[in-house]
C-alpha cells in the first residue's frame, strides 16, 4: 500500500509528463483502432450483404459475360425436380447519389432460400411486386431516409437511362444482422429487373440449395450436365470470398502502417517511464536499503505503466471510434475506386476490435516500461542512489545495442531475399530493419554528436559545446526520443518516395495506354469497373465517324469459374496503338500477329506474378464453347488492377463469349480533325444518352485524382505517426528538463542568464533534430526500396519506379528540426524561468 502510494504520488506530482505518456498511449490506440473498424466496417458491409443475398444457397449456376437463358432454370427445376433451386437477376441502380444493388427475384421459388424476399406484410405487396412496372421493394429505415413512403414514385439511374420506379412495400428481414446488410439493397421481380437493367431472357445465375452426402452429390452431377457450355456450377460463397481477398492486400498495408503509429508511442512510453524510474533513484534506492525486495520495486513500477496503459487505451478507442468513421469513408471511397462498389452504413465498433485495441495498448506500456523497471530492480541499492552509474550503464550498453541491432537488420534482409512468407514476411522483414536500426541510434548520436560540436561551437559559441555535450551527457533520453523522431520522419520519407515514385510510373503509364484523344464510357458507375453495356444504337450511330477519325471498341468483364475469377479486357486496336503497350516481357511484332486473330492473349504484370504465369504458357478461361487455353503472347505493365487483367481482341473476345456488347469507346482524330472539334462532334452524337465522354487530359487527370485519393488515407496515417513523434519527443525534453534542473541551476548560479540557459537547451533540441533528421534519411530510403520491391510487389504484383529527390530528402530533414525544435520551445522556457534555489532544493 505505502509503495502504491509512493508511485501514484509521483504520477500526481508530474502530471504533464502522465499526460504526455497517456496522449501517447492514446493516439497509438486510436490509429490501430481505427483502422481496424475501418476495415472491418468495410470487409463486414460485404460480407453481412454477399451472405444475405445468397442466403441459405450452398452452389450457384453462373455465367459468362452475357448471363444465362432463362431455358436454364425452368429445366433445373421442372426437368431434373431440383427444388431448392431460385433464380436471380442482379445489379445496380444509383438513387439520390447513392448506389443500391437491384435484386431480381421469383418470389414463389424463394422460399427454401431467402427469407427477406418471401416474406410479405399482406397480400397487396406481391401483387403489386408483380404486376406493376417499376415496383421494387427496400428497407422502411432506407426510404425514410431518402424521404420516401410505401405508393411514392421515384426515379433512379440504372445502365445510363433514367428510369422511373414505385415503392410498393417495404422489406421484411428477420433479424437485425439481415437489416444492416440490406440497408442499400432493392428487390424486385425477375422481369422487372430484366427490363431495368436491360437482360431480356437472361439470368445472372441460379442459386441452388443441394442435400450432403451422396443425394445432393448425384444432383450436382445431374444439373451439371445439362449446363451450356458457357456454364459452371461454383460454391455459393465462391465470390464472395474471391472480392474479399481482392482487398486483403490494401487491409494488410493500412494495418501495417497503423501498428507504425503504436511503435512510435512504445518509444514514448519507455521515455516516460524511464524518466520516472531515474527521477526516483534515491527514493528507490532508499526503499532498497530499508528492505523492500526487488520484486515490490518491479510491481511498483509495473502498476503505474498498467494505470497509464488503461486511461491512454480508454482514451484511444474513444478517439478511434470518432476517427474511424472518417478512415471508413477514405477506406470505402478507396474500394469502390480500385475494386467494387459497396455501400457502408451503420456499421458500430465491435467488441473484438475494442478488446484488439485495448491489449495492443496495455501491452505496449507494459513491453514499453519492462527495460525501465528491470533498470529499476537490477542494480543493487548503492548503485541506484547514484545517477552516474545510470548514464554510464546506458553508454555501456550502446556496443551491445549496437550488435542486436546489426542482427535484425541482417535477419530482415534474409526475410526480403528468400521471398517466402508472402506480404506478413515482408511486413516482419520491414519492422525487424526498423527496429534494428533504431538500436543503431544511440551509438549515432554519439559520433554525430561529437562530428557536430564543432558546428555548434561555431555557432553558438561555448553554449554549442554545451549543447553537444549535453546530448551525449543524457543519452538515455535523448536516444530514445532521436529514434522514435527517426522512425516517425523515416516512414514519411520512405511512404513519400513510394507514393511519388508509383505516381510518375502510372503517368508515364497512361501516356503509353491511353493513346486516342476523346474516350467515351457509360455514365454509371454502379458496378465498380465493370461499366454496364453502351446502347447499340448509339454505338452503331458514334462508329459512323469511321473515316474521320479512328474508333476502338472495347469491354471489361469478370468471367466467374470453380477456381476464382478473371477479369477480361478485350479491345479492337490498330497495330500502331498496339505496339506502343507497355510490354515487359514479349516481343511486341511478334504477340500482335498471334494476338489480332484471337488466338493468344496478353496478360498484365499483376496476373503474370499472382499466377506464375511468362510468354509461352496458357490461361484457362471458361468461354461459351467451353473451357479453352489461350497461349499467352506478352506481358504488359498495368496499373489498374492489382488482381491482374487478361487482354484479349475483340474479334477473339466476340468469337470465344457470343457476346457483342460495347461498354467503352475511344477516337483518335483524322487529319483534318482537331480533337477539340472531335470531342464535340462525339458529344453532339451522343444525344441525350447518359454517357461519359472526355478528353484524353481529362481522362488522364481523373486517373491520377483517383490515384491521389488512393493514398490519401496513407497521407493521414503518416501525420499522425508524426504527431505520435512530436508528442514523444515533447516528453523526452520535458523529462530532461526535470532532471537536469540541479545541473542548470548550479549554471545559473555561476552566472548564466537565463537567455543563456535557454540558448543551451534549444541547443540541444535542434542538434536532436538534426541527427534525427540526418539518421532518417539512409532508413527512408531502405524503407522505400522495400515497400517498392518487397512488399507492393508481394501485395500488388505491380513494379514500380524508384525516384528519389533532394526536395523530399531537404523536406524531411527541415521537418525534423521543425518538430524538435517547436517541442523543445516550452520545456526551455520553464527551465529558463526556473529559480536557481528552488532547483537546487534537495527533493526527496
């Protein structure tokens, strides 16, 4: 009890330093938290809405590109007697600038399935549902949201056409996990989402609910043999699972990058409570010499971290859970840019997150604070009482640092070049080299230490040698904040060079992919990449510019199989526009003659390392004569999906899918032509149709802004390892502040003015700055090197260019000695306005 008493005296008497270490604490939580709700609330929106719409369905009958026929279903359910068996069309409408996913179903065959689309208040709503054009149902919550009541009449936006639809009753989900996944969902009949979405005679796929065993084994054989050609049976959670590990690669880095804000404050942590074990040497040593057993000092010390750790975790998943629905929106934005379109709404911290935050919290205190107490409890009670014997242990240890240092970074490395262990090995390989760097710190600020004095003696004249002196003098504090400084500048050095390096390769990409002056798509973005099909009238009336200008077809798909998905791009392109693709690997010449037929197929960076595939090997894809192998011509630099692409001609794509639909067009100008004057003639064309057309800047430009928002969740995790830094750094000085108040009083005293004082400590501030900012820079650059070639190749598959700049290399270096400076402001002043007699006041 007296012990306890004695450690919460000395948190109470020192509150700015708790408060510091609890902020802290705090900000480290509030990052991991908040980016694991983010991507949560995400990967749960999916799964929660993936898993209620398939429903109770254990296989799906899917498609190519153009669906299934309707013939499909009626012989699956009257000829083979598969009952549990309902068809589905599916899609998107955009309603009031949000996106909802229209769900076309036979409510007399959902029963065995579904349960929110066979369940009715009366008997008004289905007739209604089937026999008025237009009538879909929703949640009452969504409606009343968007301002509508059951009877309104409302318009949405679905394949570029307005279309104008009727409430006709509200949804009916039995329980509240089913309500949240249907928050932005419509359901209407089979027909009427044939005729919004334009499939006439076609399905998306057919779900199906199969017995185990033997039974459900000879149905399965059964419906799979009367499937068309262009037909597959998978499992119901097939791409469900596909899409979620689409994402796993851009969870796992925001992961990573938030557990670097947690590292940064275990610095902080260990300064705080490192400092209050030094400030209570005589008192510990005291206690030692009365009798109190090592273990009650080790407890003591370990209580007050566990207090710190709790209000600091608290305090963080507070903060978490406001800063989380801002990351959600960056993380949702972020998906339906690179991925899908999903709606996230309402989506609460679960208690696994919270508890997640908490332990790495109070765990990180506790790991932060275990050198401070062992310090505490290992020297015997003489040794305690003396404070050189603290200084020179640490000095004493720097060799030892040194080494362990040197390994971690050897065993990283090891982890880099073998290849194995995927993105965690590359992640662990990173953390294991910044970790050991930062045990290389101490022995740096030593020898930068003494290579600068005579710098700062130029400067500052006999208070430089000081400062300089003083830096070393305190090496076990100013060791510590000089590496937490260095993690936190070296991450934004290392993420910078990344992202500008990523963001000269993708320009310089577009100037070799996007080659024709005026692109024209569909204007609804409902399915993600996917572009609904562009009317073919408008189509056959926009090609009628042949002649003029040059014009190129072409179409996105995702082609469903047993064993994942791919996506297929096929394009008509000219042999000149064709030869200026981006090849890695491949002879341009010679993969055009085998490409232009449709024989072979190119394939992007990111499918050729994902599977293992190099010119000369084959891609399987399911087409509707069946599954054919397409020997693979080339490989081509790609940067718009990191699943990887397969390009195909149109003449090859139309021939192997029976599928004639165009979702996206692009001119180049004849002579004569400017591509302003082509740009309008494309527009006046186009009529009134809902379509997108743009410049090739303007298309350019909106790549880039889509790449810039991409990484503006990253741009917000490294400001606040920064700030994580700042606050570290604050600590450091104001413990130092406290400790060495004796030793600047007795400077005082001898007749330093307190201007003086203050020139010493800030002094000692920007030479902290100024190795942290210099120590960095080589870790900056070896963190680049291995987020570009280990760990975006591992998560991405996609080569990236490496461009380094002196600005950014200048920029770091300034914001480093900006940092500690403005954190070593408040702690000089208090020592500048300290009163020598006071400081000098022997405390207990």
């Amino acid at each position: 009890m007296i012990l306890w008493r004695a450690g919460m005296r000395n948190v109470l008497r020192h509150p700015w330093l708790t408060v510091l270490a609890v902020l802290g604490v705090a900000l480290g939580v509030a990052v991991v938290t908040a980016v694991d709700h983010a991507n949560e609330a995400a990967q749960r929106a999916f799964r929660l809405a993936a898993e209620t719409v398939a429903g109770r369905a254990t296989h799906q009958v899917v498609g190519g590109p153009t669906g299934l026929a309707e013939d499909l279903y009626r012989k699956i359910r009257v000829d083979l007697r598969v009952r549990g068996s309902a068809p589905v069309v599916s899609g998107h409408l955009q309603l009031s600038g949000r996106t909802f996913q229209l769900i076309g179903i036979d409510p007399f065959s959902e029963p065995p399935i579904r349960s929110f689309s066979s369940r009715f208040a009366d008997r008004g709503v289905l007739t209604a549902l089937l026999t008025r054009p237009g009538a879909v149902l929703m949640l009452e919550e969504s409606a009343a949201g968007l301002g509508l009541k059951r009877g309104a009449t409302f318009a949405a936006d679905s394949a570029g056409v307005r279309r104008r639809l009727e409430l006709a009753g509200y949804l009916d989900p039995p329980d509240e996990v089913s309500r949240v996944a249907l928050a932005s969902m419509l359901v209407c009949d089979i027909a009427t989402a044939q005729e919004l979405l334009g499939g006439a005679g076609r399905l998306s796929r057919i779900d199906l609910v199969l017995p185990d065993g033997e039974e459900g084994a000879r149905a399965l054989r059964e419906v799979r043999g009367i499937l068309p050609p262009g037909a597959d049976i998978v499992p119901a959670g097939a791409r469900a699972g596909a899409l979620d590990q689409m994402t796993r690669a851009f969870r796992l880095n925001l992961r990573a990058l938030s557990l670097l804000a947690l590292v940064v404050g275990m610095f902080l942590i260990y300064n705080t409570m490192t400092f209050s074990v030094v400030r209570r040497r005589r008192l510990i040593g005291m206690l030692r010499a009365l009798g109190v057993s090592r273990r009650e000092i080790f407890a003591m010390v370990c209580a007050e971290a566990l207090v710190i750790g709790i209000v600091g975790s608290v305090a963080g998943l507070a903060v978490g859970a406001l800063l989380g629905s801002e990351l959600t929106r960056l993380v949702t934005r972020t998906i339906n840019d690179l991925y899908f379109v999903m709606e996230v709404r309402r989506v609460p911290l679960l208690p696994g997150e919270l508890w997640k935050g908490a332990f790495l919290g109070i765990a990180a205190t506790l790991a932060a604070t275990m050198p401070a107490a062992l310090e505490a409890t290992a020297a015997p009670p003489r040794a305690v009482l003396s404070r050189s014997q603290v200084e020179s242990r640490s000095r004493r240890l720097v060799p030892l640092a040194t080494s362990c240092g040197g390994l971690l970074m050897a065993a990283g490395g090891v982890l880099f070049l073998t290849g194995r262990g995927g993105i965690v090995a590359g992640f662990v390989g990173l953390f294991a080299v910044i970790v050991g760097y930062t045990l290389l710190v101490p022995a740096a600020v030593m020898l930068l230490s003494a290579l600068l004095r005579p710098l700062l003696e130029l400067l500052l004249g006999s208070l430089g040698q000081m400062a300089a002196r003083g830096v070393v003098v305190s090496l076990s504090r100013t060791g510590v904040a000089t590496a937490a400084l260095v993690v936190a500048v070296s991450a934004g050095i290392g993420v910078g060079i990344m992202v500008g390096g990523f963001r000269l390769t993708v320009q310089s990409w577009l100037q070799n992919w996007l080659q024709a002056d005026v692109y024209l798509t569909s204007a609804d973005r409902g399915g993600g990449r996917y572009r609904p099909p562009l009317n073919p009238a408008l189509v056959r009336r926009l090609s009628g510019l042949e002649g003029r200008a040059q014009v190129t077809l072409s179409r996105r798909v995702r082609i469903e199989g047993a064993v994942g998905a791919a996506e297929v791009f096929s394009v008509q392109v000219p042999e000149r526009n064709f030869l200026r693709y981006p090849f890695k690997e491949g002879d341009p010449a010679a993969a055009w003659r085998r490409f232009k037929g449709g024989d072979a197929v190119l394939i992007s960076e990111p499918y050729s390392y994902r599977h293992h595939l190099h010119p000369g090997d084959s891609v399987t894809l399911r087409t509707s004569r069946g599954e054919r192998s397409f020997p693979v011509a080339g490989v081509i630099y790609d940067y718009g999906s990191d699943t990887g692409i397969v390009i195909m001609s149109r003449a090859g794509y139309v021939a192997n899918f029976a599928d004639e639909s165009v979702d996206g067009m692009s001119f180049t100008a004849g002579p004569g032509l400017t591509s302003q004057r082509l740009l309008e003639l494309v527009r006046e064309r186009a009529g009134g149709e809902q379509v997108m057309v743009v410049s090739n800047a303007q298309l350019r430009q909106a790549t880039v802004e889509v790449f810039d928002r991409t990484f503006a969740i990253t741009g917000v995790l490294r400001m606040l390892t920064m700030l994580v830094a700042f606050v570290g750094i604050l600590s450091a000085l104001m413990a130092m502040q406290v400790e060495r108040a004796r030793e600047l009083a007795v400077l005082r005293a001898v007749g330093l003015t307190p201007g003086q004082v203050w020139g010493v400590v800030c002094g000692e501030t920007l030479l902290i700055g100024l190795i942290a900012g210099l120590l960095s820079i080589p870790l900056g650059i070896v963190e680049a090197l291995v987020l570009i070639y280990v760990v975006n190749l591992r998560s991405f598959g996609w080569t990236m260019q490496l461009a380094i700049t002196p600005a950014q290399l200048g920029q770091a270096l300034l914001l480093s000695v900006t940092a500690a400076f403005l954190a070593g402001i408040y702690p000089s002043l208090r020592i500048a306005r300290t009163s020598p007699a006071l400081a000098l006041k022997e405390e207990d």
